[in-house]
C-alpha cells in the first residue's frame, strides 16, 4: 500500500508537465521574452523605416542618454504621472464609497451590479467615441444642459481641462473595476467582525476604520498596483477622445511611444523608449507578483 | 430617533446609488439617442432630447461594405484566438496545479507579468518581427498575439480552479493505469467546463475590445472594428449618426456575451480584471 501511494507521488512528480506546460510557454516565449531580447539589441541602434537609405547603425547607449534632453518624454512622462495620481486617487475613493453603499441594499449578484459594471465592459475606443459626441464644444450635450443650467459652455478637450477630461472619462469607464474589486472585498470580511464591534459599541466611523478599512488592506494593494500600472497602457480611449492632444496636453507614455515608433517610424529611439516603460511597469507590479503568487503554491 | 436616522442613511444610500447610476448610464444612452437621431446634419441645434427615431444610421452602416469585412474579422480572430488559448491554457494549467517541479514559480510568475506589463512595451519589435516575416495586415498575426496575451489570465484563472477541485478521484484514476492527459479529459474537463465557459467569454471580449496591436499591425485586409471605427471618425467627422450606430453595434456584442455570465463576472473579473 505504501508503495502504491509513493508511486502516485512519482506520477505527479515526472517530467510529463513539460508536455502540459510545453506550448503555453514556447507561445508566450516567443511573443515576448524573444521580441525582448531582440529589442533591446534594437534600442542599441539607430533605425529609421522611412528613411531606409540610412543603413541601420550600432549607436551603443546613445537612445539611453537621449532620454535626458527630450523635452516631449518629460512632458509625457508628467502627463502619466498627473494621469496616474488623478485616476488612483478618484477610484480609490469613489470606488469605496459605491461599493460600501452596493455591499448594504443589494444582492450579491444583481441586475444592477451588473449595470454598474457597464461602462467597463464598452469597447474602449467606443469609450472615447461616446464622450467625444458629449463634450463637444458646438453641439454636445454636456454644454448644451450646463447652458441651459445658465453656465457658460467650456472647451472639454481644449489645452485647459483636456488632461482632467481624460482622467474623468477614464474614471467613468474603470471605476466599476475598483467598485468590484471593493465588493469583493467587503463580502470576504467575515459578519462577526462587525457582530463584535456593535456589541462594543462602536460607531459607524470607528467600525469603518478599526474593522472595514484594515480589513480591505490586500484589496487597496491590488487596486493600486492596477491602477498605477493601467496608468502606463492608457492609450485606446485618450487615442479616440483627444490623440493625445491639444498639442501634447494629453500625450501619456503610451501614446508617445506609439508617435514615435509608428509615425517618426524611429525604431531605435522607439524600443529605448518601451524599455524605459516596462522598467517602471516592472518596478510597480514587482512586489505585487512576488506576493501574489504566494497564495497559489 | 434610531427609526428615522435608519430612514435617513437610506435615503442618502439611494441618493448615491441613483447619482452613480446616472453617471454610469447616462453615456450609453446618450450613444443610443446619437445613433437613433436622423441624419439632419450635426450642426443643429436646439433641444437635443426631442426628434423623432429613425434606424436610418443602422441601416447605412450595415448596407454595402461599410463595416461587415471589418466584422467579420474581428469575429473569425477573436473566435480563432479564444479557442487556441483555452486549448493551450488548459494543457498548461493542468500541468501548474497538478504537477510539482523545480521553476514553477517562475514560471507563474512570468505568466502573471505578461498579464501586466504594457502591451505597449512588446509593440515595437514584434512590429519588426512580423515585417521581416511579411506578416503585417494578415489575420494570422493578431491571432498568434492575441493568443500569446490572452494565455496568461486563461492560464491562471484556470490553474485556481483546478486546485480547488479534490484530486482523490484523478489519484485512483491514475492508479488504474491512466496516464495524465487521461486523467485530464475524463476526470478534470468534466468539473473544468463551466470556469472554461467563463473565461472563453472574457477572452473572446478581450480581443473584440484590442485596440493597440490592430492599429498597429494591420493596415487594409486584417482591420478590425475597433481600427476600423475609428478610421471613420477620421474620415467621416461629421456624420456622427453613423458613427454612433457603427459604435453601438460593436459595444453591444461583448454586453450581451457578458450578460451571459454576470453570475460569474464578479469571480472572473475578481481575479484580476479584464483589461
């Protein structure tokens, strides 16, 4: 008997997981560590697709150092950082609020939850479509109700507020993740919890930070680490809603990347460039892939 | 006193809930007036709210060859995709949750980092690569890449799932002579299909919904929906009727998919979210 069960052991113990294992990894290998490895000997050089007479040459480090007098990358650097603490900070908050709110009148799994969930489930680009026709200085409907309220209309995507635009229609389309990600949350917080503190006598307030919010410490992690970390892909819907426009103003990394790969065609520049954006995405989700996989050993 | 405090969080609930309903909707239905109003030109202006409907846009984008190519692709590489990285996915979380070996850890930990860097940071020398291939504009191509990106979250939504079911069952089964990939279709699909259902849907919206590498890596024969409106928006900037209809018509299909399993989505999305 005992031998029987050490041969399951060595049955789940040999090398037959490759044959498991084998085509997810030759796959995502391929379509990532190889254009890596590939693209970093690219972002040594320097290449121009339109210009193709100009052969391509080793230029070492030189795209490195020409991070630090490039105007149009700081600024763009400025923009995501200016996007990033706007969208954490407003789905943070608001998320909470609407799932503490959700969590006391409604059912775990609702109609209306679903509803909430809507915008993030829209096409991205549809995302930005949507708002375009709504913000529209001459006939959108936001400026006609703030007319008719007696408000002067405002130029939504204009050099003033395009930035605080985009970070509200981005808002508008992933609050829903965080709200899901609170309800979640809250639901894990066993009732007894909350039992103890009534019979302590505890408030709403003093309940809420002695047992809610520490409570929802993991979930607030994960929140952030998304958030920060979508901050760096924000590119489908400021693509439709403004093209990173007016100008600049709205021009996070994502998007320069993009202008400077596919319309300079400066292939050199351009992959310096996603080696500087998957270093500090490395650096967000770093801690939070350490620990997460933790929990499924 | 403790009665109408009681009435009174209530209200304040219903009032938040029924802003943030407003909030989230709003947009929506304002897309559906947009694409229901005639074509009588953008300009005018007036009372937004009061028109009579017509299905005129609806009717133009789906007439000749306005969107129906760029459907069709969408729907063949989406389909395509989602299929192979389930396929795969499956094969590979059986091998993590069921398997012990040396470098499982990394190896789930690469697959969660691919699920969240930037997929803006592998755009510029895949471009490269499928030129060099003479890949760009196939329909191939997306299908390869998004398979590649889909296989993470398939991947890792599926490993959960098949360790929490008890492996008494596939233990006895191996101990009658089965080999794995037996164990693996009679004994572990069966309890599989439903997590497979579920995440099969997120995928098959994630690729319907991909933006970045469609732009990117296709110009005329492989454009999908998403590219494709907003070439219109380009092209067309006034006739905002069609645009809205054309934009509908491509936000409804992942709805209805997903309404599908709304049960699940807090689960599926729990994990970590769709994008």
């Amino acid at each position: 008997m005992a031998d029987t069960i050490s041969q399951i052991r060595a049955a789940f113990h040999r090398k037959s997981y490759l044959f498991f294992l084998g085509p997810s990894l030759i796959i995502m290998g391929s379509l990532t560590l190889y254009p890596m490895v590939y693209g970093i000997k690219l972002s040594l050089t320097r290449y121009n697709l339109v210009r193709p007479w100009i052969p391509k040459t080793f230029v070492g480090l030189k795209n490195f150092t020409d991070f630090f007098s490039d105007e149009y990358l700081v600024k763009s650097l400025w923009v995501t950082f200016k996007f990033a603490m706007g969208t954490v900070a407003l789905q943070v908050f608001i998320g909470l609020l609407v799932a503490l709110v959700l969590h006391q009148i409604l059912k775990k799994t609702s109609l209306l939850r679903f509803m909430v969930l809507l915008p993030m489930l829209i096409v991205p680009v549809v995302t930005g479509i949507i708002w375009r026709l709504i913000l529209n200085d001459t006939y959108g409907v936001l400026n006609w109700i703030i007319q008719w309220l007696g408000i002067a209309p405002q130029l939504w995507l204009g050099p003033d507020l395009a930035l605080i635009t985009v970070i509200i229609v981005e808002t508008w389309a992933w609050l829903p993740f965080s709200i899901l990600l609170f309800s979640l949350g809250l639901s894990s917080i066993p009732e007894q919890y909350y039992e103890a503190a009534a019979i302590d006598g505890a408030g709403p307030w003093r309940t809420f930070f002695t047992i809610t919010l520490p409570n929802l410490r993991w979930t607030l992690f994960i929140v952030l680490v998304f958030k920060f970390s979508d901050a760096l892909k924000a590119f489908d819907t400021i693509y439709t809603l403004t093209g990173g426009g007016p100008g600049i103003a709205t021009r996070a990394l994502a998007l320069y990347v993009q202008n400077r790969g596919f319309t300079d065609f400066e292939i050199g520049y351009a992959m310096a460039l996603s080696i500087l954006v998957l270093t500090i995405s490395f650096i967000i989700i770093g801690p939070f892939i350490s620990r997460l996989d933790k929990q499924y050993e | 006193m403790n009665r109408s405090r009681r009435l009174s969080t209530k209200l304040i609930y219903a009032f938040i809930l029924t802003v943030f309903l407003v909030w989230s909707l709003f947009p929506l239905f304002w897309l559906a007036i947009t694409a229901l109003r005639p074509n009588l030109g953008p300009l005018q202006m007036g009372n937004p709210f009061v028109f009579s409907p017509s299905l005129d846009n609806f009717c133009s984008v789906l007439s000749g060859k306005n969107l129906l190519p760029y459907f069709l692709n969408s729907l063949i590489i989406g389909l395509v995709a989602t299929f192979l990285s389930l396929f795969f996915g499956v094969l590979a979380a059986y091998g993590l949750a069921r398997f012990n070996f040396r470098g499982r850890r990394l190896a789930l930990q690469w697959i969660l980092s691919i699920r969240l860097l930037p997929p803006i940071g592998f755009v510029v020398p895949l471009f490269i690569m499928f030129k060099a291939l003479n890949m760009l504009d196939t329909p191939a191509t997306l299908i390869i890449v998004y398979t590649a990106f889909l296989l993470p979250f398939s991947i890792w939504m599926l490993t959960t799932t098949i360790q929490e079911i008890p492996k008494e069952s596939e233990e006895a089964a191996l101990l009658d002579g089965n080999n794995h990939f037996q164990v693996l279709i009679k004994i572990v699909l069966p309890s599989l299909w439903p997590a497979m259902a579920a995440v099969a849907l997120l995928n098959i919206v994630a690729a319907w919904n991909e933006f970045l590498f469609a732009l990117v890596f296709t110009s005329k024969k492989a454009v999908t929906l998403p590219v494709a409106i907003t070439a219109f928006l380009g092209d067309r900037g006034v006739y905002w009727g069609e645009i809205s209809a054309a934009a509908l018509l491509t936000a409804i299909v992942p709805v209805l998919l997903l309404l599908l399993v709304h049960k699940q989505l807090y689960r599926g999305f729990g994990h970590w979210g769709v994008k």
